[in-house]
C-alpha cells in the first residue's frame, strides 16, 4: 500500500489545492488588481498583452507550471529512496525536502504575479525567489564550516522571515539598495569556487574568492570601473567575503560539475531570453502565445533540476 503520506504526496496534494484556489478565486476574479479599462489590450512590462479573462498574462502565469512540475518530480524522486547519511540530496532528508519545497514554490510565487498584477503577488514572486536562492550558497557555507544541518535550518528561516516582512514594507531593494536576489547569485559562485578549491585550501583563497564576485558582476554586465564610480550603489560588494568568512573548514566531499556547468549554461541561457521579454524590445510580441518571459520559466525550472542532480553528485 502506498504511504500517501510521503513527501511526494503531501507536495502533490498542497499543490492541486493552490491550483483550484487559484483557478478558482481568479474566475471569480477576487484576487487579480484593478486594472484600468484602457490598459487592457496593451503589453505588459513582461511584454505580453494585459488580459481581463481568467489570468493578467496567461502565458507568463502558466508557463510557472513548469517549476511545480520540475519539484513535484523531485519530491517523488526523494520519496522513493533511502535517507543517504553523506549525501543530504538523497532520500526525504530536511534538506532535501527544503530544497525540492523552494522549486515547487517557485511556480505559485511567479503565477501570483503574473495572474493578478497586484503589489502582494509581487512580493510573492520575489520572496518564492529568495526562498530558493538563498539554499544553494547557505548549503556550501554549511558544508565548509562546523555547523550542524539544524543550523543550517535555522539560519535558512531566519534570512527567509526576516526577509519577508522587510519585503513586505519596501521594495526590491529593501529600502536599502540591496538586492538579495542578486547578491545571492554571487553568494553561490564564490562558494562554489571555495568548494572546487578544495586541494588549494588556505586562508588566502578564502580571501581571494571575494573577488570572483566582480567576475559574476561582469557576466551579468557590470564591470568593476562602474562599481567603483557608483560605490553609494554597490556597498554590497562586502558581502562578497562573506562566504570565504564563514566557511572556515576544508570540503571534505567530492563534486562532479558537469550539472553545476548544465544549469549554469540553462539558466544564462533563460537570462538572456529573459532580455528579449520586455515591451521596449523588437522581439516583443505581446498577442504571442510564445513569450520569451514564460521561455525564462520554463528554462529556470529546468536549471533547477540539474542544480538538484549537482549537490547529488557529491560523494565523501
């Protein structure tokens, strides 16, 4: 018989009962903003028309399908094996399941914004953002110090709540010009790099990983001279030592980042995509039902998967 009270299928369960609610309170047209009749018809800032049917921009709400999809089938692969004491990426570990929690909520995080157009399904978007974000780099550090996986925890939920409510008064910046989102981002190279270091510990190269930051900068299209000239704008660059700072053990596992390199490839790939969905682009197309900003969901759900399949890969 089976345990319907696996993982999986409380995963499954919770999410068929936001779809219906969803679906639900959107026909219903409770929960999408109030939209003037004259911008109905017009693009969006994701560039798809502005719709007053079921969902604001249906294929940039649908297309979020993708991470819940991408996380339900990590959840079942979990589900379906043993806890592996090396390796908390395998069988229904705290970790684990935190993680494939943060890529099923990537979906209904993104398709609250974009099926209701409101400030709130905004914050809900950013913070299903900063949920899975913050996993992979805290994870590194966690795997490079002395901390136990219920410190690991805890510090995860303290960054989320305080997070959250921070959010909820101010913006993307946090009133304070800094984007965890981004930053984060930077976060995960460097303590990547740390971690691919490992035969080159030292203290010196938990210091020289700060600079890979600006390396990540680079690659997004921020070079060093523009940091330096708007330095009011990027004071966050300190946190870029943060990693090197906290991880204060050698690695003692191994990594095979092929999957690291595929979703790497996968998600700069949907970045670049992500560029081409904007009203002032001329690739916009806004009466498509080929959105480049849904192509960006379903390529980052894809990326998350691999990300799964690299912190999988890690023998001791």
């Amino acid at each position: 018989m089976i345990n319907k009270l696996n993982p999986f299928y409380i995963a499954l369960y919770t999410s068929i009962f936001f779809l219906v609610s969803f679906f639900t309170l959107s026909a219903l047209g409770v929960i999408q903003e109030s939209v003037a009749t004259e911008l109905f018809g017009q693009a969006s800032r994701w560039c798809e028309t502005l719709s007053d049917g079921l969902f604001r921009e249906p294929v940039n709400t649908l297309s979020n399908l993708g991470f819940m999809v991408v996380g339900l089938y990590i959840f079942w692969v979990i589900s379906n094996e043993d806890v592996d004491t090396n390796n908390e990426f395998y069988g229904p570990s705290k970790i684990a399941i935190l993680y494939a929690s943060a890529a099923v909520f990537l979906g209904p995080g993104s398709m609250l914004m974009h099926g209701t157009n409101t400030l709130w399904g905004g914050w809900a978007d950013n913070l299903s953002m900063i949920m899975y974000i913050v996993i992979p780099w805290l994870y590194n550090v966690y795997k490079m110090s002395n901390w136990s996986q219920q410190t690991f925890i805890k510090v995860y939920l303290s960054i989320i709540v305080i997070y959250s409510v921070w959010r909820w008064f101010t913006d993307w910046g946090l009133g304070i010009n800094f984007n965890l989102f981004s930053v984060s981002i930077g976060l995960w190279f460097i303590s990547e790099v740390l971690y691919f270091c490992k035969n080159f510990w030292s203290g010196w190269i938990r210091f020289f990983s700060g600079f890979v930051g600006f390396v990540v900068l680079a690659l997004f299209g921020t070079f060093p001279a523009e940091v330096f000239e708007n330095i009011n704008e990027y004071w966050w660059i300190i946190f870029f030592w943060l990693p090197g700072l906290l991880a204060n053990s050698k690695p003692e596992g191994e990594r095979t980042y092929i999957y690291y390199l595929l979703g790497m490839v996968t998600y700069f790939a949907a970045f670049f995509i992500w560029n081409y969905g904007v009203p002032d682009n001329e690739y916009c197309k806004p009466d498509s039902l080929i959105q480049a900003h849904g192509i960006w969901h379903l390529l980052s759900a894809i990326a998350t998967y691999f990300f799964f399949l690299h912190y999988r890969s890690e023998k001791v």
